[in-house]
C-alpha cells in the first residue's frame, strides 16, 4: 500500500475505533494482537513498557525528585533504595529527608557536612540505637571494687569516676578499664569534686578540704561550717569555693586561702545542693548575660544568689513547688545558664531563668518516685527505686529503661549520678559511650551502667 493510502486508512481506522465501547475496543486489539507476528509483538512489548512503567526518579529533574521523596517516610524510602542502582543513588543523596529524619529520632544536626550521601548512612545507625533502647539493649554493666566501707560521694568528670567513702579514702576511677588512678586517705567524705590536680572533699565532721592527687597531701582546710556539709563546687578562674551544710547555711570561701568570704543565710533545712558560678545566659531584671550565679537547694526551696563577696548578700529569689511545704524537692538539680530544673513528687519542674515562671511540669506515669540526673534539649535520664529511664523531652514519653540492683539510697542524693551529658542535647553516633549512671552498693562497691558498643 502507497503511503500515502495508507495514512488515509489509518485515519479512517482512528476514528472509527474512537468510537467503539471499551470492550469493542478491547476486542479489535485481541484480534489485531492474534493477527501480529513476532516482529509486531516486540515492538508492542517494548512501548508498553514505557507508557506503563515510567521511571520518575529518572525522567524528572532532581529537585523535583527530592520534593517528592520527602512525602515519603523513611522506611519506605529504604525500601525504594532496593528498586534499582538509580533510585538508591537518587534517594541516597536526598540529605533534607535523611537530615529530618535524623532530628525525628533526637539526632544532632551538623549541616556543615557536604558529603550528600552521609546522612543516609548517619539514619541508619541513628536507627539501630533508637532500636536498641527501645529493646533494653543498648546499655551493659560494671562494677568498681576497692572500698571497704559505704561510699557515700560520687563525681564524675572527662571518664573519670571519684569516689568518697567511710573508709577514710578517696579514689579516682578511669571508667574504660575500671582502673583506680589514684587513692589518697582522707576525712568522711559527704561529697567530692574534682580536676587533673586536686580533689575538694565536704565532710561528715564539718570541714572541707583540698587535696593533692600526685601526693595525697591536704593542701587546703575550710572551718566554719557548724553541720555535716553535703555539696561543694568551685571556680579557679575567681577563686572561689562554695559548701552547703546541714547548718542550713551556704559558706563562699576563697579558694587559694582558705578564707570564709560570705556565709549565705535563709534557708531552713538542710542544704543538700549548691550549682556555682555558673553564667547565666539570659537577661531579666536581676542579673545579665555573663553574670556568675550560684543556686543552692534545701528539702522545699532553690535560692539563687548573686556571686559577690560583699557580707549580708540577698537572695535573688526563692522558687518551690508548694507554698505551704507539703511537696518536697528531689535532691538534684539541673541548671544552664537558662533553665533551672528539679524534681519533685509532683513532677518534673522546668522554670524559665530569665523570668522564673514555671514554663512546664512534665508527669510522666507512676512519678512520685522518679528522680533527675540529668535533662537536656532532646532527653532527660531519670531513674526510680527499680529502673533507670530515657525520656523523649518532645513528646514527654518514656522510650528506654534499664533495671537497676537494689542500690544504697541516699536522702540527699550523692550516692549517684549521672555519666556523660552530650547526648541528652541531642545524639551523633559518637557521643553515646562511656559512663551512663553511677550509684553506690550495700557492698561498697560502685555500680556503672555503660553504653555498649554500636552494633
């Protein structure tokens, strides 16, 4: 047939064919396919694949490939990985959809890393830890053995564990290997802080002192304090030591001298914690960006006080949970220069630093004997009489927890502790190892949760 015949039959032929039903039309295909040779069906087979089976990652340009793999979630985006070397090599580079789920799972965030295939493979081991605390298996235990009688203090610091005991002895732990670096003889210790060279001890008998690890020698002795002092901290930049004692009061010493340079007054229980000199990172009508703060806590009250060496310094302000002291305070505090946080039998209490508003309570089930460690921008570590516990603080749920030995308690809680921090602000893949929590045993040893090793 000439060609020019044959486009007026296959016109004719269109339209004819347009105007059958469905099923008219499917039937002159049947017929035309029984009629076809081998030739014809492959010509049919290969068209049909491409009108039925359109590659979109392929054909569609790469930004609007990622705005549409971000509808998806990324489950199914591993799922897709498996399609072919095209789509896993598209997806693999989405790095706004990895990215985003990574943050879902309380991930940080470096966006200075260019590599467009890196947070995929960050997802996927950011994946595997969140599993692992949801299964219980993402911590193991240790045990520190070298005292001979109740620890009552703990510190912990860069790996290093220090211990104060009855026994009349400090000693300082390399958490790895479950080492003891050093071991000096002391007073009772009621709590202990320390750096590479010294180590600053509260006691049973009412003193602080320093102490030199290389040497064992005290180097420093703090008098004054009419009770038993529970807390120290202290600043070499300002030279400045602060204890809080059962005598109720807060004591500001000079750290090289030894000198009492303030004795802060107004409380009424025991004083079983003081956070110093820590700067304040906000403004409010009280203090500035910069400035040096110290809070101390007793069994119903935080007081924040200026830092200052003036004599009668007055308390910035009181904050509790109850006006009428019907709910007392957990033992622990937390504070960053922006929030201060405390728990109680009510709850966990955040307040804004800036203006000292209550800014949330979170209450989480069965609360009345949960207790803070620690609290960050991503989790908070919590632990009870039985379990140690993660919470999401985005969804204020419960998603981890580990059991714990019957631990010696302690009502001004100094017999435990929180490990490493970092990752309560969010998790990276490195910071999620080493010292988890700390607590003391009836048998005088020391108990550690740590975490295990990425699978």
């Amino acid at each position: 047939m000439e060609k020019k015949d044959f486009e007026a039959w296959l016109d004719n032929i269109s339209i004819t064919f347009l105007s059958l039903t469905d099923l008219q039309k499917n039937e002159t295909l049947d017929h035309l396919i029984s009629l076809s040779g081998a030739v014809q069906l492959r010509h049919l087979s290969n068209n049909l694949e491409i009108l039925l089976k359109r590659d979109f990652l392929k054909l569609l340009p790469l930004e609007l490939s990622f705005y549409l793999l971000k509808w998806l979630d990324p489950q199914t985006l591993l799922t897709c990985c498996l399609v072919s070397k095209q789509w896993n090599k598209v997806i693999s580079a989405c790095t706004e959809v990895w990215q985003t789920a990574c943050k879902n799972l309380g991930w940080q965030i470096d966006d200075s890393v260019q590599d467009p295939l890196h947070w995929k493979k960050v997802y996927l081991k950011a994946i595997l830890r969140m599993k692992q605390l949801k299964d219980h298996e993402a911590f193991e235990t240790s045990s520190l053995i070298g005292h001979s009688a109740r620890v009552y203090a703990l510190y912990y610091k860069d790996g290093l564990l220090c211990t104060g005991s009855d026994d009349l002895s400090a000693k300082l732990w390399d958490v790895s290997t479950g080492q003891c670096i050093y071991g000096i003889q002391t007073h009772t210790c009621a709590a202990v802080k320390f750096d590479e060279q010294k180590l600053v001890t509260g006691s049973f008998d009412n003193t602080v002192a320093c102490w030199e690890w290389s040497s064992g020698a005290k180097t420093q002795l703090f008098r004054g304090h009419t009770g038993a002092v529970f807390s120290v901290d202290y600043n070499d930049e300002l030279d400045i030591l602060v204890s809080g004692s059962a005598d109720f009061t807060v004591k500001v010493w000079a750290l090289s001298t030894g000198t009492c340079l303030n004795t802060l007054t107004g409380h009424t229980e025991w004083v079983t914690k003081v956070v110093v000199l820590q700067k304040c990172k906000v403004k409010s009508l009280m203090h500035s960006p910069g400035d040096y703060i110290l809070l101390s806590a007793d069994k119903y009250e935080i007081k924040i006080w200026p830092i200052g060496r003036e004599i009668n310094c007055k308390c910035l302000k009181t904050l509790s949970v109850s006006e009428d002291r019907s709910i007392s305070l957990q033992p622990r505090l937390h504070f960053d220069g922006k929030y201060i946080v405390c728990s109680s039998a009510l709850g966990l209490y955040q307040w804004d630093f800036a203006s000292y508003d209550i800014l949330r309570v979170i209450k989480p089930p069965d609360f009345s004997n949960v207790s803070l460690l620690g609290f960050g921008e991503i989790f908070a570590l919590l632990f009870d009489n039985r379990y140690l516990y993660i919470m999401d603080l985005r969804t204020e749920k419960l998603i981890s927890r580990w059991p714990l030995p019957e631990y010696r308690k302690s009502k001004r809680g100094s017999s435990f502790l929180a490990g490493e921090m970092s990752w309560l602000n969010g998790l990276n893949g490195q910071n999620d190892m080493g010292l988890v929590f700390a607590t003391s045993m009836p048998d005088h040893s020391i108990h550690l949760v740590l975490w295990k090793e990425h699978g």
